[in-house]
C-alpha cells in the first residue's frame, strides 16, 4: 500500500473526508476515481457554486435534517429543530428520509 493510499485510509471520516479524496482523485480504497467520474462532479459543483443562496438558516436546516436523518430518530430529530427554533420537518421530508 503506497503513502498516498495510508493517507487516504486514514481520513475516511468527517465532513471534510469526501472532500479530501475526491481532490485527491483517489476512494478510500485506493482506487483511482475515473476522470468521467470527477467531470460530472466538477461540472455540477461549478453550477452550485453559482447559485443564489435562500440564507443561512435555510441551508443550515437543510443540511441538519439531511444529515441527522441519518443518525437521528424522526421524532427525536424533529423536536431538536423545534427546539432550536427551525421549522420542524415537513411531510415531503419525513416521506423522503424516513419512509423509505
């Protein structure tokens, strides 16, 4: 296993890990990811890069029901974003993250 290979292994958490490999070029196996692959990628982040923003808040909400209804029980994560003063999940969420 190369230098590279170990670096990459070694990183596989976190929100910046995604990140990281795919400036790399590299999976956290060690592969190469093909060059298609990281143009589709770049090309769709350069279009995100460019769009208006809604707000903070908004995104931040996004991001949280995103990523805890990965980690967090529906109820649970809903009175979290009551308690933090977001609006709590719309049906169209619970539909899409928990119901599948």
């Amino acid at each position: 296993m190369s230098a590279e290979t170990d670096q990459v292994n070694s990183t596989t958490k976190g929100a910046d890990a995604i990140d990281q490999a795919i400036a790399q070029g590299i999976d956290f196996d060690g592969t190469p990811i093909p060059a298609a692959k990281l143009e589709l990628y770049d090309q769709v982040m350069a279009l995100e890069a460019n769009r208006q923003r809604s707000g903070v808040s908004n995104t931040m909400r996004s991001r949280i029901v995103r990523i805890g209804a990965k980690h967090i029980p529906q109820a649970e994560l809903n009175q979290k974003l009551i308690d933090a003063g977001f609006a709590p999940l719309k049906d169209k969420e619970i539909a899409f993250f928990y119901n599948k």
